[in-house]
C-alpha cells in the first residue's frame, strides 16, 4: 500500500527537494517509509538535535537559493524546532518544516499522550504559514500551498503537519506541482517615473539587502548605470566583492549614514530597514529616508516605512527592467563610495579598539582560503565582520549575529552550507559560548564527512554580553562567564583535527591554507 507518507515524500522530491535534515520518532514511522522507498532520489542528514536540522535546512536553503525540509516528531520534535523557523522567518529563508501530530480522535482533550500539546498547529501559526493534512485526496494541494508560501511573495518557512493515524492512510498518485507565475511586470508607466527619478537625481545611493541575492548582476549592472555607491546590509554582502561602488559596511555607521544623508534619491531593494543592520547600537540618527523609491517583494513591508515611490516587484526582474531606461551618468559614485569605505573602516577603531583586530582575522579566513563559505554565529568577530567587511562571493556570508540572533546557529546552517555546496571550503565562526549551544552538530559534520573548518573564537565566555552590561553600569557581572570546553579534548572527541593559534591572522592564515579533507576545529585562543 502507498501511504499519505510515501506520497508525501514523492512530492517534496517533484519540488526539487534533495536533502531531509530530520530525526525520527514514532509519529514520523511513516515519513521515514517514504524516505527509504525513494532511495537515491533523496538524502537523509540526521542532525543532534531538531533546532539543528532547522538550522541546517536554512544554511542549505541560503546556499542553494532552493527551498529545504526538515522531519520532526511532534511535540518536542517541533517546539525544538521554532527558534529555526524564527530565523529562518526574520532572513527570509524557505524553510519547509514536515512534523507528525498526534492521533485525530485525541487532539485537543488533554489526555496526557506522549508528545502532547494543547494545540500544535496554533502555535506555530504566530510564525508562519501552517497547513494539516486531514485528507490524502487533498496531500497535493497542502504541498502546492506550503511551497508557495515559502517562495512567492518574501521567501520564509513553513510548516506541514500529519497525524499519525493520517500517515499510514492510504494515498493515490499526488498531480503534478502547480507552479506560480513569477511576479506581474509593472506597468511601463510605473517604471518610466522610477526611472525618470533615478535619471533627474544628482547623488543616488543604492541600499541593497537581502532580497537581492540571486540578483547580484542586475544589482551591479544598475549601480554601474546610476554611478551610485551601494550599501550592503549583511544579508546582501558577497555580491559586488571589490567593486568599485561597493559599501559593504553597515548603515549603523555614522559615516555610511552620511553617505546615505548626502544622497537627492535613495533606492532601497529587498531590505526590511531592520534596526540590526541600520541602528544596531539602538541611538537613533538613522537618516530620513521618507524621499526614497523602495522595491520590495512584500506589499506589507512598503507599508512599514513612508517611501516616496514604494513599489512592489522582485528585485531582479525589476532591476533588469529599470536597465534599459537609465541614462549613464557621472555621479562620482567610486569616489564617494572609497571616501565611505576608508572612513568606515577607521570608524571601526573608535568604536571599540578590539574591533579592527577582530575584522584583521575574518578578512583573514577570506584571503587564506578563497570562495569559502563563512557561516557565522554571534561572536565578536562576526559582529566586526557585519559593521564592514566584503566577503568574496554571493551566497557566501551569512549569521546569527543580525535579525532573530539564535545563538548557537552555525553549527547546524555550516552542515547544510556544505551539504548544499560539494566541493566549496565552509567555516564555521563561532563563539565558546555558542559553541557549547550546538556541540552535538559537529557530529554530524563527521558523519557526512564534510570540509568544515570551525574556527571558534575561544575568549572564555558570552564577552559581548559582559560588555554590555558593565557598559549599562549593572554593579555586577553575573552569568556570562561559562567555563569554556577543553577545546582539543572535545574536538579529540569529535574525532576532528585539532589546532590551537593566537588571534594572529597570519598565524590563522598559514593553518587555514593547508589543504583539508573533512571537518577539522582550530581554537582561537584570546585570552
Ligand atoms: C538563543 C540565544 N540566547 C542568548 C542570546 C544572547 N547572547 C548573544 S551573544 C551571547 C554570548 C555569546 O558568547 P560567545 O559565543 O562566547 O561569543 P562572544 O560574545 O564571547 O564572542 C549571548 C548569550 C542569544 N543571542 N541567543
Ligand atoms: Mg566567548
């Protein structure tokens, strides 16, 4: 017999799903079922922990560009589940999570069954689009709606829920995908004004965030014609790598700031204008930005923040149509991008002395090993890293330390960065704190044998949280000193290589260069 399960893992395969990060339990038997029926045509990643193959699922999502699925049981499968569908939400990430759900008769009663909640389905809708199978004729649909909930409109996740009786029911043949159309094109008269406004302005800057990856091109091609610096979020970093008009610096810095204040038209792309990238030490001061024409996916987001021109379009097909229309111009963008990038790179020093060090050391992952992917968690120098650094690649820079900030995420999003990457270097940069919140992970690098280097800052406990609140005068410090791991026996106990360097980046460098053949773990030592 073909079973709800077996055709529901059919279905995710005809949507292009090639990775399951899950654990199983016995609400998910039949799921499991459908996974080794399929062979081949879809891989199983099991993780330690279920925040894990959340995590894992969005490194795989953000480096493939694709939709990803996790499997958990009900109950604490999916409770463990939610801080990664939460990140997943604020970096709008398409992150698929399948759980199993209690038996139907017993929703709902408080009978005290295993893996009970008062009601499942409830508490994830606050997060996100959520769907319950109660009928195998409809298993089609529910796929149809979850997909499209997670990439039409601002890409996010969602969640698919089947009780255990349904799972083993029976299933026909699942119809083929129905695909949405990709976005309606705009009027021509819409683009001509955008364009009008771009061409009659003096001194564009271009904010670029998160909803242009993939559309890196368009994004330089449009710069390149409007002469126009562009400020990259940390989302959007690793797109124009060394570009002459590139700002890949924060617009939390008073310098990139008064780039932005000194610009007569601002355009903002795919970027929510989310205080962690524009206002992350909370002083206020960020520029009017009530003249600016904005493009974003999400007719909700235009309506968060006065625009003189909001539009609703995806970033590329909408960049790629604006081309055409923009006259080239002479706005001595490269000029006022360097200014900027020199200025906010000595902002750096008198904003914390340790910072410039902190970057010296990404800068020096980048160098030592190129095209690598950089996954970060929220450590001191991922916090440098996203005030300014420009990463190599697209796709190739992306943490915790920014939008939700789920400490212990890099773990986990390193393994499915690899996964979805075979063949490209992948670092994990993370903290001795947020280390010890998913060590499990590091485990499952070493069973799928992947070329993860984690390069784990080791300054003996939640430092920036000390920081702030000595800053805040708190009369004493308590809670963030956790005794870090013996870094070389856990790693020893990982079965990884294991190196110890001083937070010297050519030290780092010289290890980091030599060539690697599966996970390997170098101890920063600080202090
Ligand atoms: C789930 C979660 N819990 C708590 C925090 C608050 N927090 C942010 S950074 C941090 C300290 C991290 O310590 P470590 O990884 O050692 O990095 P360091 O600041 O020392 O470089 C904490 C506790 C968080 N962001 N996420
Ligand atoms: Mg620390």
């Amino acid at each position: 017999m073909t079973t709800v399960g077996i055709r529901l893992v059919e279905g995710l395969i005809d949507r292009g799903i090639e990775v399951v990060f899950g654990i199983p339990g016995v609400h998910t038997i039949e799921l499991y079922r459908g996974l080794a029926k399929a062979g081949d045509k879809i891989r199983h990643v099991t993780p330690r922990h279920e925040q894990g193959a959340g995590f894992m699922a969005d490194g795989y999502a953000r480096v493939s560009g694709k939709p990803a699925a996790a499997f958990v049981i009900t109950g604490p499968g999916l409770t463990n589940t939610l801080t990664a569908m939460a990140q997943a939400r604020a970096d709008s990430v398409p992150l698929l999570v399948v759980s199993g759900l209690g038996r139907s008769d017993t929703l709902g009663k408080g009978l005290g069954r295993l893996h009970e909640l008062p009601d499942q389905g409830a508490m994830v809708a606050t997060l996100c689009h959520t769907e319950t199978v109660t009928d195998p004729k409809k298993l089609g649909e529910v796929l149809d709606r979850a997909f499209a909930a997670m990439t039409s409109g601002r890409p996010g996740p969602a969640h698919i829920q089947i009780s255990t009786n349904m799972m083993g029911q029976p299933c026909s043949a699942l119809p083929s995908p129905v695909v949405g159309s990709s976005t309606v094109p705009l009027p021509l008269g819409r683009l001509r004004s955008v364009a009008t406004a771009l061409n009659n302005a003096e001194r564009v800057v271009i904010l670029a965030g998160g909803g242009t990856r993939g559309a890196e091109d368009e994004l330089r091609k449009l710069a390149e014609m409007l002469d126009a610096p562009v400020v990259l979020t940390a989302n959007a970093r690793g797109a124009m790598h060394g570009h002459r008009l590139a700002v890949p610096a924060s617009p939390s810095l008073n310098t990139v700031r008064n780039l932005i204040a000194a610009a007569d038209q601002v355009l903002a792309i795919g970027t929510e204008l989310g205080p962690t990238d524009y206002d992350v030490y909370a002083k206020g001061g960020v520029p009017d930005l009530s003249g600016m024409i904005r493009i974003d996916i999400c007719a909700d987001q235009l309506a968060r923040h006065p625009a003189k021109m909001p539009i609703k379009a995806d970033a590329g097909p909408m960049m790629a149509a604006l081309l055409p229309m923009i006259l080239p111009a002479n706005r001595e963008g490269a000029r006022r991008a360097e200014a900027t990038r020199t200025t906010a790179r000595a902002e750096l020093d008198g904003l914390h002395p340790a910072l410039p060090g902190q970057l010296d050391i990404v800068e020096a992952i980048r160098d030592a090993m190129p095209g690598a992917i950089i996954v970060g968690d929220s450590t001191q120098p991922v916090y440098a890293a996203n005030l300014y650094y420009d990463h190599d690649r697209p796709r190739g820079w992306f943490n915790a330390a920014t939008g939700y900030g789920a400490l212990g995420f890099a773990p986990g999003a390193a393994v499915g960065a690899a996964i979805a990457a075979p063949g490209t270097p992948v670092v994990c940069l993370i903290g001795d704190g947020g280390l010890q919140f998913s060590p499990g992970e590091l485990r499952t690098a070493v069973d799928e044998k992947l070329p993860i280097t984690y390069v784990v800052w080791n300054n003996a406990g939640f430092r920036e949280i000390a920081e702030a609140l000595e800053q805040a005068k708190v009369p004493e410090i308590i809670g963030c000193d956790p005794s870090p791991l013996d870094m070389e026996h856990f790693a020893m106990a990982c079965d990884m290589l294991f190196a110890q360097v001083p937070p010297d980046p050519a030290a780092l460098a010289e290890i980091l260069a030599t060539p690697q053949d599966g996970p390997r773990f170098l101890e920063v030592q600080v202090r």
